[in-house]
C-alpha cells in the first residue's frame, strides 16, 4: 500500500461517513466510503483468504491499531 492511501485509510477509520464491518471466521476486514456519488471500499485479508463479501457477519468500529497491525500482517485490496 502506498503511503498516501495508508494515510487515507487511517483517516477514513475515524470518519463518520466510514462503514467497518469485521469477519471474523475467515478475518477480514472491509472498510466503505462513500464519496459523493461513489465510494471507496477497501479490504484487509488475513492469511491470504478471500469471503464473499456478501458473507460478512457483524458491523463495528475498531482502533486504528487494529487496522495498521492487519494491513501490515495481511493482504488488502483498494478499489473504487
């Protein structure tokens, strides 16, 4: 991940407009920003599994931390 989208992605964390929705058997993380007419998802996997996103079971805020620690232990993708 490129230094400014880490940023972006430590901001979007304490953003109201973010959603952060947590799987926990398969370990992913799934953060959503909505921006204007679009949005910005980006997902942390943990152990190289991939979910369907569909499947992602409970909504919650986490620390910052939590997210660092996961994109620098796991794999992630950044679309729009």
């Amino acid at each position: 991940m490129q230094l400014n989208e880490y940023a972006k992605l430590s901001e979007w964390i304490n953003d109201p407009a973010t959603q952060v929705l947590w799987e926990f058997e398969r370990s992913e993380l799934l953060f959503v920003k909505r921006l204007g007419e679009g949005s910005i998802k980006v997902v942390v996997r943990y152990q190289g599994k991939r979910v369907d996103l569909d499947l992602l079971i409970n909504a919650l805020k986490v620390k910052t931390k939590t997210i660092e620690s996961g994109i620098n232990g796991g794999l992630y993708e950044v679309w729009r």
